[in-house]
C-alpha cells in the first residue's frame, strides 16, 4: 500500500520543492487498479460521519446522551446559526443537506491534517465540484418550483424598479454570476484552499526534512525553524479547514435564500 | 535557481484581496468593539465578506498553477 506518494521524493542533494504533482497518487493495490489514496479518504470520510450520526439518533431520547448532544450541537449549529439568519423559517427542509454538507466537507478537509492520512480529500477538484453542483441544482430547482421558470429568470435580471437601461448592463453580469460564476467560485474556493494549504504544510515539513537529513552539520539546527512553523501552520490549517467548510454551507444557504426571496 | 515567474505574479495578485480582507476584519472588529452585542450578527457577515475577497486569491493561485 502507497501511503506516501513515493514518485515524489526527493533524490540526490538539491532540495525539490513540493508542487501540483505531490497531489497525484499512484493506486493503492498496485498498478492496474483504480483506487487512490484520495478516494479511500472519501469512503472513510463517508462511513465515519454515516456512522456519527445514525449513533447519535439511534436512541434518541428527551435527556440526549453523550452521542445524541454531539449529533444535535452539530444539527442545531446549522439550523440556527446557519439557516436561522439566512432563509429563515421557509429553510427547516434544507437543514438535513446543508448538515450533512458540512459534516462531510469539514471530515474531509480535516483529514488534511489527521496522521496516516494527512491528505485533504477536497484538495482534488472532482470532490468540491460535485457538491456544488448539486447545490447548484438545489438553489435552481427551488427557485424555478417557487417562482416558476419565468418568474425566477426575471426576478433574477430585471429587478422590479430599475431603469431599463440600467438592465441592458444588469442582466447578463446576473445571469453570469447567479448560473455560471456560483458552482464555479464555491468548487475553486475550497479547492484551491485545501490545495494551497497542503503545499504550504508540505514545503515546511520537507524543507525541515531536508535540511534535517539530507544537509546535516550546522543546517540541522535551523531545521527546527521550519519544523516549528509546520506545527503553527498545521493548527492555522485546523482552523482554514472548519472555517471553509462552514463558507461553502453558509454560500449554500445563501443562495438558496436567494432563490427563495420574493424580490431580489 | 529555479522557478516560475507565475509566483511572483501571484504575489503581486495577492496584495489587493490582502488588504480587501484586512479592512473587512478591521471593520469587525471596529463594530465589535463599538457594539458588543451585535457580534453574533456581525460574525457572519464578515466571514461572507471574508470569504468573497479571499476567492479573488484563490482564483489567483489557481491561475498561476494553470497557466
């Protein structure tokens, strides 16, 4: 099993620094198969938070037990913090995809940081781009059932009181960034955000190896400086990768307020 | 020594969404110490504004990687 990705160690004495191929993973069963490391975070990622959570309402009771308070501080976190300030009462039915949502990115991402994995899932861009695709069709679909396929177009692009010719110039920048712009800007953001925070863990914790290892004499004790920021940078990144996917939820919750409101 | 002259780019590129999201988290905490029960509220609204200058950079190194 490939655990670390063996294609990119460094060889000879000039350090490498990690890049974009540091992200590909030869399969894990040897050569012919297709299942990666990358992959097998997911699978985990999805047993453990299905897991979680059928735990935590297995007995559900009016006193919650220990697993029942976590399930129900998560549940209630996004219902009330999340979907209570942005869609309001009309959000109760979004609460159970927008949890899950967040559970799941949040695993995943923190995985980034867990030892043995150390490899954030949604750092590969085919991950991020499926959740906000469907996202994507939620946010349409119940703005089309709400105001009907030509209501929903025209409270997007001609807002009522607005000069026509402001609209020439309002209408197409609306239609880019409400169908277009959206699922793009929410898979690049937690994409490129994991992926620059493993480069950045990645380059800290080689570059300590390297100096550790491969220089030796007087550059071993600078090692410790990079060492140093790499266990900073890891708690920083603990921190990016909650908090990101707390934004890709929230943006979520947003968007669908937004195809709900009456008027834009 | 070696590069890509695309990570300078990025740096400069880097500089404007920095300082979009440096006068947001001043604005917070200017209304949070004003106004120090209306964190709650004001939380969300800068972590939204936090996260839509922050995507500028993002799109930056994603393009300094593609290009």
């Amino acid at each position: 099993m490939h655990l670390v990705n063996v294609a990119q160690a460094p060889e000879g004495d000039e350090f490498h620094a990690p890049g974009p191929g540091d992200f590909e993973f030869p399969p894990l069963f040897g050569e012919g198969t297709f299942f990666t490391k990358p992959m097998l975070v997911v699978v985990l990622g999805a047993l453990v938070v299905g897991v979680v959570f059928y735990l935590a309402s297995r007995r559900a009771a009016m006193v919650p037990a220990k697993m029942q308070f976590v399930g129900e501080s998560i549940y209630g976190f996004v219902r009330n913090d999340i979907v209570g300030d942005t869609i309001g009462r009309e959000g109760r039915k979004f609460v159970p995809y927008l949890t899950t949502l967040f559970c799941f990115i949040a695993v995943l991402n923190v995985s980034g940081i867990l030892p043995v994995l150390q490899f954030p899932a949604t750092a590969k861009i085919a991950f991020p781009l499926v959740l906000a695709i469907i996202s994507w069709v939620i946010f349409n679909y119940v703005g089309i059932k709400k105001h009907g396929f030509y209501g929903y177009f025209k409270a997007m692009m001609f807002p009522p009181g607005l000069p026509k010719p402001i609209c020439v110039l309002l209408a197409p920048l609306e239609f880019l960034s409400t169908v277009i712009i959206r699922p793009i800007t929410l898979t690049l953001r937690l994409t490129l955000n994991m992926f620059a925070g493993h480069l950045v863990l990645l380059l800290t914790v080689l570059g300590g190896e390297y100096l550790l290892v491969e220089k030796g004499g007087g550059f071993a004790v600078l090692s410790v400086v990079p060492f140093a920021f790499s266990i900073v940078l890891t708690f920083f990144e603990a921190f990016v990768q909650v908090l990101q996917a707390y934004v890709f939820v929230l943006l979520s919750a947003l968007y669908i307020a937004g195809a709900l409101a009456d008027e834009h | 020594m070696e590069g890509n002259l695309n990570m300078v780019g990025y740096g400069l590129a880097a500089i404007g969404p920095g300082v979009g999201i440096g006068l947001i988290f001043a604005a917070y905490i200017n209304g949070v110490a004003r106004q120090p029960e209306a964190r709650g509220v004001l939380q969300g609204i800068a972590i939204l504004g936090f996260a839509l200058a922050e995507a500028l950079a993002i799109i930056g190194i994603g393009l300094a990687f593609v290009l």
